[in-house]
C-alpha cells in the first residue's frame, strides 16, 4: 500500500551546502552544492559496490541496486536492511543465502568483479520478458513532464542532479533525485518494492539519457514505459524492441520522439495545444550531464 | 610526442545508426542514435571491469580507466594492449605482476568487488597530491569553450554523449567523446600516456558534472585546471581545494563559476566581450544528462 506521495526536499540540510567562489567578473559568490557521499552496498556479508549517492534513501537504495542488478530475484525474502550512518554503509539481508553470494564465491576467486559479471546477468533477467501491452495516453507525457518540472527540486537549487518520477495515470507518485541517474530509478525501485507497488500501470520519467543500462532497469521492474527529457542510445532502443518497452525521448515542451512500442501510443491531446517550455525549464537538464 | 590532433569522427558508420520511430504528430521520424557497446577491460590475466562505451578507442579508454582507477602505477610497464573486437575484450598487459592484481586476488577471497574496493584506493592516490600552481587565463576559458561548442562532433550529429577535451593553451589537443563522460576522460588519460603528453601546463574541459570522480581523475592525472558546462558536486569542490586543483563550472556564453583556486585565474577578458552562446549551443549538454 502506497501511503503518501514521496517528492524531494530541497531544504533538508544534509543534502546541500553553499559554497564560496568567484563569478566571471571576479566577484564573490556563494551557490548551493549538492553533497555527494560514498555509500558500500552489502548482500548479507557480501560487499557488493560502492556508490556515490546524496543518501538520502540509502535503505532504498541498496535493495532498489540488488534488484535492478538482478541480484535479488522472487525467490529471496528480505528480512532486514540496516543502515549505519557513520559507516556509510548500507546491509541488505534475506531469509537465505543468494544465489549471487554463491556465484560471486565462485567467480572471485579466479577472476572477476560484482559489476562486471553481473551486466551478463542483468541481459540474463531480461530472456523472455515480455511488458504488459497497453495503451498510454500521449496527454500523460505532457502533464507528467510539466508536474516534474514545476515540483520544488533539488536540481531547482543546486543543478548537478538527476531525478526520477514513478508516475500514475498523470500523478506522481513517487520522485527520487540523486547524483548519479541510476541511483535515482535503484531508490524508486526499492521503494515500490518495500511498499509492494505494482508495476505494470506505471509510467516511469527520468531527466537522464535512455541509455541501455536505464532501459534494463525499467523493464526489470515490469513498468511498460519509460520516457525522457534526453536522448538515445542505439542499444537502449534494441533492448526497448526486444523488451515491448515503450521507449519516448527528447520529451520538450510540445515535442517529443518515441523510437519503441510506439503502437501503443494514444495521440489524445493536440501538441500545440500545449505551452512551450520557458527559459528555465529548458535548462532543466542542462546541467546534469 | 604529440603528432595530431584528435577530434571526434561523427561521420564513422561504426558509431551511429539510423532509428526509426515517430514524433509528437504520429508522423514517422528518422534519427541517429549513438551505439553503445560493452568493453571488458582486463588487467593481464585479471578481469576487472565492464564499460559501456561508443567504442572508438578501446586500447586508450582500457588503459586509461587502469590509470584513473590507480590500478597502473608510474612503476608499472605497459608492454602491450590487445583488443579483441568480436570478444569486446582490451587487455593491458604489463612487464610484471601489479599490485592490484596482489590486491584484488586477496580480496576477492573474502568479500570484494574490485570497483567498491579501488575508489578507496583512488581516494588514497590524491594523499600528498598537489597540483602545480600556475596562473590560468579566462580568455582561454572562453576560446576553449567557443571551439568545443563549433568543432563538429557526435554530440551534434546524435545527442545522448559527453565529450571532453585535453587543451594547451586555447587550442584543443584531444577530443574524446562517450556515452559515459568517464569514458572519455579516461580515453583521454590512456591517449595521454601512451604519447607521453605532460599535463602541468594543460587545461582539461568536460560537458559533464563536476563530481568527486570527475575531480579525482583530473587530479590524477596531474592537470591543474578543469572547466566544465555543467555544475558542481560539494565533495568535489572539498577534493579540489585539498590538491590545488582550479574548478570552473556552469561555463556557458559569458557566465562561470570559480568553486577552487579561483588565486590562480588571471581576468583577462571582459566577458561583456563575449557572444553569449546560440539557442542551440545551449542545448548543448541539455541532452546529455
């Protein structure tokens, strides 16, 4: 059960700090800069990575990571996620040993590293997906991207950010921001699993690019669209294709392009109909390569 | 020794593709995407880590990311580096046995992967690090960030990439591009070292944020000024004043902002004498995220 629309907090301290410099004309200045804070992922005893996150989730995070990777499957009943804050270190733990703790146990010993092996195991998870076939309303897209970008953000305050919006019909139902574009969509996943949300009526917006590890993701996750402020990789759209994921980019003001599932697409509302994007919002991403 | 300069090929069929798909009219469209591709980088015998990459230059980005990741040290001989383009495979090989794979063969038998265990290694690298404390033109700022935004590039032709260029002076030496902004820097680390380019009297200017990583990388590498379109991170400001490192970021048309060693620019230009940048330049790095 969902109980209460999550939405960032740009005046929690912790995630912040102004900092003193000089503009171009040599002038002092103080701006707003995003924290960035290691945060190591363990899988019961396994340490699994190290990820640079603003942590502000970090219980979400881990799990939302192990899953996304494919780490954690149906099968493994989490018992416990514990945080410890001086540490900076997140633990993950399940009724029973993994499958990967198993597998790592193996491949460490002669050769490997977590990331590299497992990105065979995220195309693994991917054999015989197939995502729900259903219609979406090209109305959605304009009302999600206009609620995205006029909901008080960190990247509003400090730029240097990626967000994410787990969306309902034309309702946000969950936004994550992070420095790093994956930790937003591993937060949004560990939140829907923890609040056992369903996936397969959602619309997934990200400001980050539809590279092949983001399209991976979503469809992991079971949510049958995803759409972007940025643009494509060729391997993302193939994946998309293989996947039914529908797959819509450069989404800007009135415009947008969809290279995959684009069948399922209902062109309700007229594009001109809709306002164009000011200034500002246009640099919305701008800053957050 | 330098013997050309090294510009992004955005006519290389290998890099791109055409997609098809529609726009916000329903009408179809054809666009270009970029190709993305998996590298598994090896240490001799050592797998270490898989990058998605354009795949431009595998042998630079493997040797380079080995260099930025602190696994190849100046004691280290670099005798060859094969890449196997089926295989998607560049191994390093080295005249002996490195520390790394010491470290990681011990490792890996307890607990670890090698990416969460070397950043405490890239963190210790930076230990007594102090970057050369030369004066830095703005007027150079400006003319670098005039001839990225002008030298034709994958960026233009597809969008959804980041670039990076080592510079001397206003002119730029060496411009890589990735789907990951590490990548190219790394690509750029690789190229540095196998032409045995010195670094204290260069500029380097990136599309991406101005992170930890991005901070310690540059620091690595021995450069002492790093420019960029894009916004700051609070621990990558924290690491860059620690090593003397100048940090310019938010640089776009006239504006920029000085978060470290702003004691070593040397006002130059009046920025009331710069164009400010075009609407389309100014997307640039807007889909880029």
């Amino acid at each position: 059960m969902i109980t209460e629309k999550l939405v960032p907090n740009p005046q929690d301290p912790r995630l912040s700090r102004t900092v003193e410099g000089v503009d171009e004309l040599g002038q002092s200045r103080e701006i707003s800069v995003i924290e960035e804070r290691p945060l190591t992922i363990y899988l019961n005893s396994q340490e699994i990575v190290t990820a640079m996150t603003i942590g502000d989730y970090p219980e979400y995070l881990a799990l939302g990571f192990l899953l996304n990777q494919g780490m954690l499957g149906e099968s493994d009943v989490v018992t416990a996620i514990d945080y410890d804050e001086e540490l900076e270190v997140a633990v993950v733990r399940t009724a029973a040993t993994t499958n990967v703790e198993d597998k790592l146990e193996k491949k460490t010993r002669t050769s490997g590293c977590a990331v590299g092996t497992v990105f065979g195991d995220m195309m693994a998870g991917l054999e015989g997906l197939e995502l729900p076939d259903v219609p979406v309303q090209t109305s959605t897209f304009y009302d999600l991207s206009y609620k995205v970008n006029h909901t008080p953000s960190l990247y509003m305050e400090t730029g240097a950010i990626h967000g994410t919006a787990l969306c309902q019909g034309n309702e946000i139902l969950a936004y994550m921001e992070d420095v790093g574009r994956h930790n937003a969509v591993d937060k949004i996943a560990g939140w829907m699993h923890l609040n056992k949300v369903s996936a397969a009526d959602k619309v997934l917006y990200t400001t980050g690019r539809l590279t092949s590890e983001m399209v991976i993701k979503t469809a992991l996750m079971g949510i049958p669209t995803l759409i972007s402020r940025s643009g494509f990789t060729a391997w993302g759209v193939d994946i998309a294709r293989q996947v039914g994921l529908t797959l819509v980019g450069r989404m800007r003001g009135k415009k947008f392009t969809c290279l995959s599932g684009q069948h399922r697409l209902v062109f309700d509302q007229d594009p001109n109909s809709v306002v164009d994007e000011s200034a500002s919002m246009r640099r919305k991403g701008a800053a957050s390569g």
